[in-house]
C-alpha cells in the first residue's frame, strides 16, 4: 500500500495530553457546572455512579480517577447547564420542520429535556402537556392497535430495573416486539456465540486480563470505545505479553498510549508501544485471515508429531469438549494460500507472523468489536475466532477466553432481564405465574424487521426508552418517511435529538432523569442496577439535583405509560414499583434466581457480583453440549463479489462521539479536524478512479434493489487504508446501508461493508 508522509493520522499516542484536552473542550463546549467535576470522581466506584457510556467492566482495586477520556465527555455532556425548556420551541425559528436542518451536535446543544412535550401538527412545534395528558394521550393511541402493531425499543442506557418492567409491560400488552440497540451491533455475538459455545456473552472476567499471554484484536478500537481497556493493555506489555491487531483503519489506542494517571509518563511523553503486530487486512477479510492462523495451527501442529515433540492443538481438550474438528481441520488443510491473501488483503508472511504469536502464547485472549459483527457474514466471522481459540484450548481457563466488547452501558444487561424479542429466551411460563399475565409465545421483532415493517405499514406505534434510533438504523431516508406515518412515536431522552423531528400523528417527548442525579421516590432516592461485558452487576445512586422538578425517572416513566395502557391487576404493583426499584430487584431475583442471588445484597461489591457464565466454567450449553468446530462456507464476509469501480465501504466513529451522540468536531485518532464530512480512501485508488484529493465527492450504494441511496458534499481524502476499501462516518452514512444488507444469522446491520461507488459530486447517479 502507498506510504506517504502527509497522510493525516493522529498526531500522537492515545491518553496522555491529549486525553485531557478532549475532556477540557467538552467542558467548555457542555457548559457543565465546576460541580460536575465532582461527579468524574464517583465513577466506576462502589456506590458511586457506573459511567452512563461504554459497558467497559468496573476493577475491584479501582484507581482514584476511574474514568477515560470518553466517560468523561459523557458525564459532562449530561451534566450541562443547558436547557431545553419548553420556551425553546415558542421561537419562531424552531418549528420542528426547521430544526431538521440542525447538525445532530447542536441539536444536543440546546441542553436537557425538563418537561413532556407533545408535538402540535397546527403549529408544526411541541407544545407542554401534564404526565397525565402525556400518559393517557399515550394510551389512546395504544389501545385500538393491535398488539404486534406497536413496537416497544430499549437503548442500552437504562437500568435493569427499568428495563425489566418495560418487558413486562410490551407482555402484558400482548407482543414480543422488544428489539435493542444490540440488534445494530452485537446481535451477531449473541446468536453466533450461543450457537457455538452456548453463551451469548464473553466468557472472560477481569481477572484473565492479567494472566493473559497474548491479546488478539479483531475490528475493536479501544481508544475510542473503551479506553479504559488501555490500563490492563498497558500492564500486560510491561509484564512481556503481546498483542497483536487486525483492522483496516490504523486506531491509535491499539498504536501507543501514555497513562493519563502516572505522572512519569506525563511529564516525560513516554509512550507504551501496545500493538507488537498491527495487520490492515481489507475489510470483510477476517474469515480468510483466521482461517490461513488456522492452517498454521495445524501446520505447527503435524509438524510437532513427526518430529516426536509437543502436541502444538490441545488434542485432550478437543476430544473432551468439541464437536466438527475433523471437517473443520480437513478445510484447514485444504486452504490455498493465495485465495487466503487474496480475500484478506495480507500476505502468507503477516498471516504466518500472527499465528507465531498464538502459538507462542500459552494463554490467549481473543477481542472484537463491531469490525467483526456487521457484516453479512458476521456470525461466521465470530465463529472463526472461536475456532482459532478452541484448537489450543483457549476458552474457559484463566487468562484465555471469547472477550466481545459491548458499547453501551447496559446493552448486555437489558437482554438479561427480558428486553428480547425471541419467546425462547425470557422464562415466560414463570412470568406469567408471578403476575398473572398471558405472554405471548411468538417472537417479536428485531430492529431490522421493525424497520422493514414501518416502510409496509404494519408497524404503527414505536416507543423508545431512550436512544437516537430514527439516527441509528439503516436506509435512513427510507426510515424518516415511515416513522413519520405512524399513528404514535414515544421517546423517552435527556436531549433533543433527530428521532425527535419526524413525529408520528401523536407524537410526545417524555424527559428523563440522569443517571447522576438524585432519584427521589417513596422510599427514598433511589439506586438503579447495570450490567456490563465481563457479566458483572453494578449498582448506581445518584447524587446530583434533577434538572427540573418535571422530569421523572426512567423506571417511572415506564410504569406511568404502564399503569394507563393495562388493564387493572393486583400483581402488576406499578405504584408500589416506582416508590421502591429494591422491590424491582427482588422480582428480578425470582425470575432469574441463579444469576440474581442475593441481589440487592450484592449490588454495591467492589467492582460488581458476577452472574455467572456457562462458558467460563467449561458448560457448553449448545445442541450438542460441546463447543462447536465451524467449517467456512466462504473466505470473506462481505456477502456481495467485488467489480470494477465498487468499493467496500465501512463506517467508522470519531473519538469526538459516543454512538449517535456528536460531542465535537476533533477527531485526533484519525487526524481529521473541523469536519465529519469525508470519505478516506487509499492515494492509489484515488488515482485510479480518475478522482482527486480535496475533491467533493458523492457515495452511491451499489445494489440493484431499486432504491437510490447517496451521500454527498464529502471530502476525498487520502488516507493509510487497504486498497479497495473506503471509510467514512457513522452515522452520517446511514443512509447508504440498505435494511437487507444484514448478518444472515442475527440480521445485525452490514454497515462494516457496505458495496458503493464514488462519483466527483457534480455528477449525477445516471451518469
């Protein structure tokens, strides 16, 4: 690929200075009161508040400041002095047709949410309403439709208290339809991981980071979406561990980072080097690389045989515990090596390199990230990765094991408590004995389908506990006209966002508590409860004062939509729920009893109580009771053929974001400052395409379903990137990703490879 020096890029390591200077910018640009700071030093501790950003685990021997730069923009982010009061829309300049011209970070500038709002078709604005009007305007709208019409959606952000009485409320309305944010990102790890080692979730816990002899990185960035990984990283190279990376774009945590909490390295710019390899394979060309480590297992592996020495495949673990090695090494054996560096991208020497580092390695630990699950063929990608660990016993023993690394903060704990849109997984029949309710048996939809069932019709109700998901999803244009038909769209949100702008015929905006802040119910102020990826429990109490006496909780909200859309029943206790979430927990713990033991004795243990995990102890809860050998079917995951003039887009996050959430324009990472609107693309792809740099330029989606999909005003720019492969931002590219281009298993969105074309942006899309 074309070195060149004037390639933008970061201009230094991860943390370090720069880490401060990314959180002192949003403090300026949040408006956050000295106060907040205050706030910083409660994270991730017991009875503080467990950060309301990424689901990075929580260490038992916590630091002083155990925060990085990205919680802390978070927590600022939230805390802001910024109102968005009911008097904001009373402006001429903001009607809601207007403020669709807003960028997603000003809209969140105009601050928090501090009373329900309904929207006012006349008048084209939001107008104020009572939480009764709100309630019972929600439940006129509810009750004629039929069950399945209406779609009940979680974040990620809320609760487990929360998040399980919004279950129990879609139940007892009559439908599954549950989708979650995970749908759009680890959907992929929660079908494929089940089916091949029985668990839906990673199986490592915090203390197999420090015995780890090898980390192996796939389409994971934790220098944007978990930098506190990069504390453990640092620790496992000063004690000789290595770590080897796999992504298409260079990410500056997985490059170097200096430790924003030792004084030496700040004062001294000394950098850890983290990656010892770092491998830009294509996008979409894992499968072909885990396959050829593979090859080299084995070759390693034969080789150790003839010559009398040590077996190089843990055989006794693979007889004891596995099912499908045979068909699986015999396609090892099988691979070409040249169709192997053709699908990934690297050569028989990178590859060969990689697996020296495996095969070294007595304990390894295998991390990904949405570069592996948001692909058409991202299951098989998951599977790939589980082969590579099961062939040397790498799962299910200390400093080894499956780490998938969630995003937002209870995404993986909502799936816990019910919010699942498959019957199969939720213990309905128990369900039902405790409250008296008939659940339905048929599963609801995914985010996928939900959207697909908005453009036919069939879903005319959507109501969201917290999010950005008009932003979120997929064939966005395509998405903004269907939501807008809708007979009801209900958000619960802490800021202004783009969801908010295309109302359904009712349409309310319901405000809702911070995690920070002061949950003041019947029994007192209330704490709430989080998961996070290593299955550990957590809990939070707030302790900053509401930012308007208007605003109600988020588990209170819900059994306010609760209690005017239901019937009366003398199980479903709403009231008594809201005043008490300890009595939340103890129905949590009769639902759930082996995972939830002692709930609310345990919340507040240094650095959580774990909930337990099949895998980690070596209990393969698949078909056959054992972890499962996958035999590709395909050397890419991409799911379409290359041709001239199609390129492979995949989107990507500045380190300024946190999903759909814009804190700012600085993304130092990738050396791109003061705009989000560009295409990186390699110098000798630009060439070839007759482009230039600093050109605008438009993406067109390279599909033939009949649906006009373009971006432009984007700014080509060179950049260190495979060849073939292109990247942009997330979520501005949305609206190239097309609903039916999706993981085949789990239907988790392919926007990791998204086929385009890149025309100069004066063209047309028929020339």
């Amino acid at each position: 690929m074309t070195k060149r020096n004037d390639l933008p890029h970061s201009p230094g390591p991860a943390g370090g200075w720069g880490s401060l200077k990314g959180i002192a910018s949003i403090f300026g640009e949040s408006w956050s009161s000295p106060a907040s700071i205050a706030t910083l030093g409660q994270l991730n501790k017991p009875k503080g508040v467990m950060c309301v950003s990424c689901a990075w685990p929580k260490p038992a021997n916590y630091s002083a400041f155990e925060f990085c730069e990205n919680g802390a923009k978070a927590t600022l982010w939230e805390l802001t002095s910024a109102r968005c009061t009911p008097e904001f829309w009373a402006k001429d300049e903001h009607t809601v047709s207007a403020l669709r011209d807003w960028t997603d970070h000003n809209l969140e500038k105009t601050g928090r949410l501090t009373h329900p709002m309904r929207y006012d078709a006349a008048t084209d604005r939001y107008v104020e309403v009572t939480w009764d009007e709100a309630f019972a305007g929600i439940a006129a709208a509810l009750k004629p439709l039929e069950p399945n019409e209406a779609v009940f959606y979680a974040s990620g952000h809320a609760g487990l208290e929360a998040s399980y009485l919004y279950a129990l409320l879609a139940r007892a309305y009559g439908t599954n339809n549950l989708p979650q944010s995970s749908n759009m990102c680890h959907e992929t790890t929660s079908v494929g991981l089940t089916k091949v080692i029985g668990s839906p979730v990673g199986t490592i816990v915090w203390e197999d980071l420090a015995q780890a002899d090898a980390f192996f990185f796939f389409g994971q960035n934790p220098g944007t979406n978990s930098p506190r990984f990069l504390h453990p990283l640092k620790e496992a190279k000063d004690r000789g561990a290595k770590i080897v990376t796999f992504n298409p774009i260079i990410e500056q945590g997985l490059v170097s980072f200096v430790d924003p909490q030792s004084p030496v390295a700040m004062l001294t710019g000394k950098a850890t080097t983290i990656s010892d390899q770092y491998h830009q394979l294509k996008a979409g060309g894992d499968i072909a690389v885990l396959l050829g480590m593979c090859k080299c297992v084995v070759e390693a592996d034969d080789a150790a045989k003839s010559a009398g020495k040590a077996e190089v495949i843990d055989h006794a673990f693979v007889e004891q515990h596995t099912t499908g090695f045979d068909a699986f090494i015999a396609s090892c054996r099988d691979a070409d090596w040249g169709e192997i560096a053709h699908e990934s991208g690297l050569t028989e020497a990178d590859i060969r390199a990689a697996a020296d580092v495996y095969i070294a390695a007595e304990r390894v630990i295998g991390v990904y990230g949405m570069g592996l699950t948001q692909h058409a063929h991202g299951a098989l990608n998951v599977a790939m990765l589980v082969n590579l660990l099961l062939l040397r016993g790498n799962i299910g023993r200390p400093g080894a094991g499956c780490c998938p690394v969630r995003g937002h903060s209870n995404v993986q704990g909502q799936r816990t408590v019910g919010i699942a849109e498959k019957a199969h997984l939720v213990p309905l029949e128990k369900i039902d004995d405790m409250f008296g309710i008939t659940s339905p048996r048929d599963d609801g939809v995914n985010v996928v389908e939900a959207v697909e069932g908005l453009i036919a019709g069939t879903v005319r109700a959507f109501v969201c506990l917290g999010g950005n998901l008009l932003r979120a999803v997929p064939d966005q244009q395509r998405m903004e006209q269907a939501w807008a038909k809708q007979d009801l769209t209900v958000m619960v949100s802490t800021k202004l966002n783009r969801s908010h702008l295309y109302p359904g015929k009712h349409a309310y905006i319901l405000p809702c508590l911070g995690r920070y802040e002061i949950d003041a119910q019947a029994s007192g102020n209330q704490s709430v409860t989080t998961e996070d990826s290593f299955s550990m429990i957590n809990g939070s109490i707030g302790r900053r004062a509401p930012v308007s006496e208007a605003v109600k909780s988020e588990l209170a909200i819900v059994a306010g939509i609760a209690e005017a859309v239901l019937p009366a029943n003398d199980k479903l206790k709403w009231a008594d729920w809201t005043g008490d979430y300890g009595l939340v927990r103890d129905l949590i713990e009769e639902t759930y009893p082996e995972d939830f033991r002692d709930y609310n004795g345990r919340m507040f243990e240094a650095g959580g109580f774990y909930r337990g995990n099949g895998a980690h102890e070596r209990i393969w809860k698949t078909d056959s009771g054992k972890a499962v050998f996958t035999t590709p079917g395909e050397l890419n995951s991409v799911g379409f053929k290359d041709a001239p003039g199609r390129y492979r887009l995949m989107t990507l996050r500045s380190n300024d974001q946190f999903n759909t959430t814009i804190y700012g324009y600085s993304d130092r990472f990738h050396g791109i400052e003061g705009t989000r609107d560009v295409l990186l693309m390699n110098p000798e792809d630009i060439i070839a395409a007759g482009l230039s740099e600093g050109q605008t330029v438009r993406m067109i989606t390279d599909t033939d379903d009949g649906v006009d999909r373009q971006l432009g005003g984007l700014t080509l720019t060179g950049y260190r990137i495979p060849r073939g492969t292109v990247a942009s931002y997330y979520p501005e590219c949305n609206v190239l990703v097309p609903i039916g281009l999706h993981d085949e298993m789990s239907k988790t969105p392919a926007s990791k490879s998204v086929p385009v074309r890149i025309v100069a942006d004066a063209v047309s899309a028929a020339a």
